[in-house]
C-alpha cells in the first residue's frame, strides 16, 4: 500500500478501541473467538480452556491503557517510585481485573447467555505462588492503591516458578508438597519482555586499578559467573482510571545453556549444569535455609532481584538522558519493603561506582537521596544476617561496598558520640562475629526508615533502632499498613458491595471514609436485617468451603471464630487452642448454660524448618479429631484446620467471619493486616494491644472491640521473672486444660508427641507468655459468646466496625508515603 493510501495511525487505534467494546454482544463474541480461534476449542470444552479464552478478553482490554500507562510516565518525564520486594501475593487477578476495568457485570451476563457461569470459570485460576504471607500481600494491596491513585509505581520481584509449598494435612501433620503454580500452562496475564534482559555476576574477585584520567578508584569484578535476568511484565490496573502500572518479574536464566563441546565428549549432565543452576535462582519461593545451600540460594535471589531491578532503572535513564546523572535523585526513588532488598544500597553504589566511574560521596548522595526502607518485624531473629564468608564467595563487590559504607558511617558514629566503642561496635554494620546485618545497611544507606503501624513504629525507636534514631531522628516516620477495598470487599463481599452502593453510593471504592455514613442505619431495623442476611450467606459459602475442603459439617449459625495467619509462636494459635480444649472441657462437664455454639476455623501455613509451629497444627488437629467426633459435643463446637490456606481461600473466609483472632503477644507483631480485612468485613476483633489493634480499637472504639491479655509494657516488666507454673496454680480451669494435654487426652496413639509443646509453656523463659494472658482470653471469650446471643447487638457492633474500618484503606497508606517520602505527581491517562 502506498505511504499516501496508508491509514492514519489515530485510524487504526479507533478501529482497535471499537473492536474492544465493553457491551455484553461484543463481549460474546470476542469469547468465542478466542476460545475457537486461538484456543481451537469448543464452547463445551472444558473449565481451564474457558478460563484462559476469557482471560486473554480481560487482557486485550488491559492492553491499550497498560501502553498508555507507560506513554504517558514517559512523556511527562515524571519522577517515579520502584518497589522492591521478594514477595507480591497476587493471587488470582481474574476477577479483580475484570472490578477495576468495570466489566465483571457485562461478562457475567455474557458468559451466561452462552449457558457458563462466571463464578465456576473463576475458581479454575490458581492462585499465583509469588509470595508467602502478610508481606507479600501487602506489597500487592501497595500496587493496586498506587495505579488507584495514578501515582507513578513499578513493582519489582521474583518471578517464581514454584511457591512456598502447598499444605496438606495427614493424620494432623503438615506435609510440604510442590507448588508448581506456573505448571505447564503460560500464565495469562504475564507479557515477557526480553528486549529488557540484565545480567548479574555471582562469583569472580575484583580488581582495583586507577583511572588515569579521573584519578579515581576503578575496581573490575572479574571471573564471575553470569545469570540473566528476563523480565516478565503483568498489568496492576487501576480502578476505572485507565491506569495500568507494571509488576516486573524476573525469571533466571543461563548466559550460556548448553555447552555443546562438553555434549560431544560425553558430558551431558554438565552440558546443561549452568542452565540448572541459574534456573534454581528463581525456581523457589523462599528455600529453606536451614542449610548452607540454602542460604546461599536464599542470598542469590536477593542479589538477583536488585541487581536486576536497579540496573534496569539506571538504563532506563540512561537511555533517555546519557550518563548525566545529576537529576537521578530527584527523579527516581526506591522503596525497599523489608529487609530482603537491602542489598539494593550497595548495588546502586556499584553500578554508580563501577559502571559509570562516579566518586563515592557523588555516588552515596544519590544513594542516600533514592533509597527508603520499610521495616515489618519487631523481632530480632527475624533481621536478616549474611556470613561475610558467603558474601565474598558470592557477591565480592558489594561486600567490599559494604565494608567501606561501614568504615565511613562508623566515623560518623564517632563523631557524633567521641571515644564510645561500644557504640560503635552496637551500631556496626557488622556484627561481632563479622555477620552483615541487613538492617542496618538498609537504614544506613536511606533517608526514610518508616515502621508499619504506630505502636510498631514508636517500639522501633525506643527499642530495636533506638541508637540509629538518636543520630538520625529525622530519618523515621510511621506508616500504619491497609488493605485494598477493592479486593477486600468489593470483589470479595459482592453482597456487602451491593447493599453498600445501594445506601452510600459507589464513591467508597475509591474513597473508603465514606464507610462512616453507615452509621446512620445502625438502629436501621430493616438495614440490619439486610446486613444479617449478607452475613449469614457468606457463612454459608464458607461452610460449604470448610465441609469440601476438610469433611467436616459445620452450621452457619454458629459463630464463626477464626484465626488464619502464619503459624508462629508469637501470633499464639497455642493460645487458641488451650481456649479450645476449654470449651471442650465445659461441654464434657455439662457447663453449657446460655452457650454459644461455636465453629473455630485456624488456617496458616508453617515453615518447613519450624518443628514448634508443625507441631502446632497437629495439636489442632488433633484438638478438632476429639472434638469433632464426640457426640457429647455436637454443634456446640467444631474445630477447624482448612489446609493450604491461600488468598482465593481468605476471600471466602473474611466475609463470612463473625470474630476476629489477632491475639499475639503485645510488642510482637508489627502491624497485621489480616485484621484489617475481617474488620472491613463486619468481623469483631479479639485482640490484645499490639500492631495495628491499637488503632483498629482507637477507631472503632472499646466499645466494639474485644481487649484482652498484657500490655507492652507489662510484658516487658514480666521479663526475668516470668512463673508459668504460678498461673497454673491460680487457674482451675487452666489446670484442667493442662491435664488433658499432661494425659495426652488427644494425641492416644502417639504418645509425648505434645511433650515439647507442654514444656515451652510451661517454661518461665517463654518469651511469648502464652498461660500469662490465659485467664483473661477466656474471660473476654465469654464476654464474646454472651454478646453473640444478642444478635442486635452484635449486628450493630459488626456495622460500626466496618464503618470505621476507612482509615485501613491502602489507598491511605499510599497517600502518605507518597506525601511524606516519594513525593510523586498523580499522572492522569486517557481522556
């Protein structure tokens, strides 16, 4: 065709857009197409082919604004924001898509005038194996509020090829099982971007020399083993915006597969080795590192992640403005979500030093002008170290960028406080035995140091940061975590979703303080009705889940208690579990007056190298095998462990949760969010004064919230002289919970299994104090069954919870640490 016939290119993007109309006809259609013509498959086939027909619709129509999205950052020439993270907890994005481009009621209608159901095609997609818990999830709700607010954020993580694992429970055990969640079927919604492909050197020495030229200090990495890092790209839509921000996944791949003169002489195993090897950089999420190798796996995915991810940002900028890097920090900023990026501080220094000969102080400024850190944990053993020895072995640049960001910032420490080595030895990058504490190169090398709830945040400076604060006061700031609405209620509660647009409008999805109009229909009698009903249908879905997943049979009337988290010691399901061998003893010695019948729902996964936590769950099990098959105990109580606990299934349990378990020691957990969503929910939380119960209770008052156990500071006053045995003695019922576990009452054909879990109770070094707070948890367990039977009442404190649940939004979180730390302008794409 001639250039003069050729069609305009604003032609051919009309006929694009009118070819992605959004009408329940061309919706139809462009089904059947992809599902005919792509897939070669009949309208009859089956669920995982529907699936991915209607995932490459919802994609087509993600396309052209994700492209725009990245036009118009480009364009603008607009400072952006990069978060850093091993984990985003995606789960499935189907559904969530389909909300925040405002189709999922066309598709519904079309899928069902073509005799399929929207909601039986959406439970084939698989939850995404990028992530492991709270962290991750978090990290997720992050992007999700940011392409919300139009704010400029690209995610970087891992594109792993198996998550953590996937749980099953036999005869009450966890065993680990592959989570091969990619499988053998592409992942619809990645696009793989190979044109963007770095490469990371592990390995080698390095070799100073000096620039003739400059003058400057040049050191060479040498000899090192080269992995390629290829990007695969997936869409974070905004809600009804138009704007699609990037999640870039990196996948590992060998410089050089195969080795064809090693082939020829007969060497087919180390033909391939370098391609295995760098394929096991990504191949897991999270290996156990309790072993050497997997250390040094786990260090390598770290290394990977941000070496990849910073030199892809600084060619990127080079690309558009040469090795001028004097507008870098003003243009760019990286947030490093916990400890596991830290590398990032001597990465940007290498690249800056290394690659573009930058003096150091030119270099650290940038530094220190990009980099933020997002602390998540109160506890010590959780603050990643890494052996030097390691170190050198794998990354023997950044460990000598290291030691000299250690030699100048103990200058400083010096300066600050003259003569006072221990000082400087406490605040050391390096330990006393020489092991790097990631940590504190994260706070070192930032200008923000932000913890994650404000009880969290104030803990940090007065006790694990107390001496960075002393020097850098300025550095720290609070930013209380929140979840998305847009997942956490719209997608997940359609009827909550229903009855809220119908009373209040549908501004809330965007701005979450609207919540608090519901207080006006709180002595509603027909909207609590209404309210009732929503709830009560959520537990049925949730009952129905509980009965496929693990047999048992449980009533909706009941109230629903759940406790569904990481097992660890300090969030205590132990705690949980004396309550339930409690009401089991109550129901055996005929005290059910006024009761409460009560389903007890615990989910959560255990690291494999975690034996307390895997014993954990097989006391739980083997509480719910007693429980659950005496006839003496009926409906009265169900005990519920639902294996392989995951985001699809959270989607199901929050809406259908009437209390709400977040009962850690007070000074452990650093914020929870989990709470967060079975608040927005209409859940009522149980909890003690830790994370972010504290704010929960300050928004939604005492009133509406269940308080139980030691505070901080009485935790902390409790420390050295702590006498489990003396609550023994003072507790009759704590005593007869005790002797079940002492008889092993529920573990008879395995006998002393439980010993350990007996002795670290009663252990007056049980940092976590679980038979200290027993006496109160059962108490104000009681008060929580009595207020249950009021159903009145407990509806109202289920509506005032969620209306006070606005400030929780991450579309909040995001807006301050946009306020506070990156300083970013909202970019507005399309019309």
């Amino acid at each position: 065709m001639s250039k003069s016939h050729a069609p305009s290119m604003d032609k051919i993007k009309q006929r694009v857009a009118d070819r992605m109309k959004n009408d329940q006809a061309s919706l139809e259609t462009d089904f059947l197409h992809y599902l005919e013509n792509n897939l070669g498959r009949e309208l009859t086939s089956d669920r995982d082919y529907q699936l991915k027909a209607l995932a490459m619709l919802v994609r087509d129509r993600l396309m052209g604004h994700w492209k725009d999205t990245w036009s118009q950052y480009r364009c603008q020439a607009t400072k952006r924001a990069y978060y850093l993270s091993m984990e985003f907890l995606i789960g499935r994005s189907l559904v969530n898509n389909m909300l925040n481009l405002g189709i999922e009621g066309e598709v519904g209608a079309a899928l069902k005038e073509l005799g399929l159901s929207i909601e039986e095609i959406e439970q084939v997609e698989i939850d995404a194996g990028l992530g492991n818990g709270g962290l991750g999830r978090l990290a997720a709700c992050f992007m999700d509020s940011c392409a919300t607010l139009q704010l400029p954020v690209m995610g970087y993580g891992l594109r792993y090829e198996y998550g953590m694992f996937r749980q099953r429970i036999q005869n009450g055990y966890q065993v680990e099982e592959p989570d091969h969640w990619l499988g053998f079927n592409a992942y619809p919604w990645e696009v793989q971007r190979p044109e963007y492909t770095r490469t990371i050197k592990f390995g080698g020495f390095c070799r100073p020399y000096t620039d003739p030229h400059t003058g400057h200090l040049i050191v060479h990495w040498e000899n090192a083993e080269e992995v390629l890092a290829v990007p695969f790209d997936v869409p974070i839509p905004g809600y009804k915006n138009s704007t699609v921000n990037t999640l870039r996944l990196w996948d590992a791949s060998a410089a050089e597969e195969f080795k064809l003169d090693q082939f020829n002489a007969g060497s087919y195993f180390e033909a391939v080795s370098a391609k295995n090897e760098a394929n096991n950089i990504t191949m897991v999420l999270y290996p156990n590192d309790s072993s050497e190798n997997g250390k040094e796996l786990r260090l390598r995915q770290q290394y990977f992640l941000v070496s990849a991810s910073l030199q892809d940002v600084v060619e990127q900028w080079v690309k558009y403005h040469g090795k001028d890097f004097s507008g870098f920090a003003q243009a760019n900023v990286f947030q490093l979500n916990d400890t596991h990026p830290s590398l990032a501080v001597a990465e940007l220094m290498r690249i800056l030093l290394d690659d573009y000969h930058m003096a150091w102080d030119q270099a650290w400024s940038i530094v220190t002008q990009t980099m933020a850190y997002t602390n998540h944990t109160l506890l010590p053993e959780a603050l990643e170290k890494w052996s030097q020895d390691l170190m050198q072995r794998l990354i023997p640049r950044p460990l000598e960028i290291i030691m000299e960001i250690n030699h100048r910032f103990l200058a400083e420490v010096a300066l600050k406080w003259p003569g006072n080595l221990e000082r400087q030895r406490s605040m050391s990058i390096f330990d006393e035995h020489g092991m790097v504490r990631m940590a504190y190169l994260a706070i070192v090398g930032s200008y923000s140091v932000n913890g994650v709830a404000a009880l969290h945040s104030q803990l940090l400076k007065e006790g694990l940061f107390n001496e960075f604060y002393q020097l850098w006061p300025h550095k720290f700031n609070n930013k209380t975590n929140g979840v998305t609405q847009r997942r956490w209620m719209a997608a997940s509660n359609p009827g909550l979703r229903q009855l809220l647009d119908e009373k209040l409008g549908e501004q809330w999805v965007t701005n979450l303080s609207e919540l608090s109009n519901l207080k006006q229909f709180i002595n509603d009698k027909a909207f609590r009705k209404q309210w009732q009903n929503i709830k009560l249908d959520n537990k049925q879905r949730l009952a129905d889940l509980i009965e496929h997943e693990t047999g048992v049979q449980v009533q909706a009337d009941a109230m629903f208690d759940v406790q569904v988290k990481r097992i660890h010691e300090y969030k205590r399901q132990l705690l949980n579990a004396l309550h339930m061998i409690h009401l089991y003893n109550r129901i055996k010695a005929g005290d059910t007056k006024n009761w409460t019948n009560r389903v007890v729902l615990v989910g959560g996964k255990a690291a494999p190298g975690y034996a307390m936590a895997k014993m954990i769950i097989k006391l739980i099990n083997g509480i719910g095998q007693v429980v659950n098959n005496d006839p003496d105990v009926g409906d009265k109580l169900k005990v519920v462990f639902i294996p392989n606990y995951r985001v699809s299934f959270m989607e199901i349990i929050c809406p259908g949760t009437d209390l709400s378990e977040q009962i850690s020691t007070a000074g452990k957990e650093a914020s929870g969010t989990g709470n967060m969503k079975f608040m927005m929910n209409g859940a009522i939380t149980i909890g003690t004064l830790d994370g972010a119960n504290v704010e929960i209770r300050e928004a939604v008052t005492d009133e509406h919230f269940f308080l139980f156990g030691l505070k901080t500071e009485e935790v902390e006053a409790l420390k050295g002289h702590y006498n489990p045995q003396q609550f023994i003695d003072q507790d009759t019922d704590l005593q007869k919970v005790m002797q079940l576990l002492e008889v092993g009452h529920f573990n008879q054909f395995e006998p002393g299994i439980f010993d350990g879990i007996i002795a670290s109770l009663k252990n007056p070094a049980d940092q976590w104090m679980t038979l200290a707070d027993f006496r109160s948890y059962v108490d104000t367990q009681e008060a929580v069954a009595q207020a249950y039977q009021d159903k009145e009442r407990w509806t109202s404190m289920s509506i005032m919870n969620t209306a006070c649940s606005g400030v929780f939004s991450t579309d909040r979180t995001m807006t301050e640490y946009n306020n506070d730390i990156w300083k970013l302008k909202p970019i507005q794409v399309g019309n």
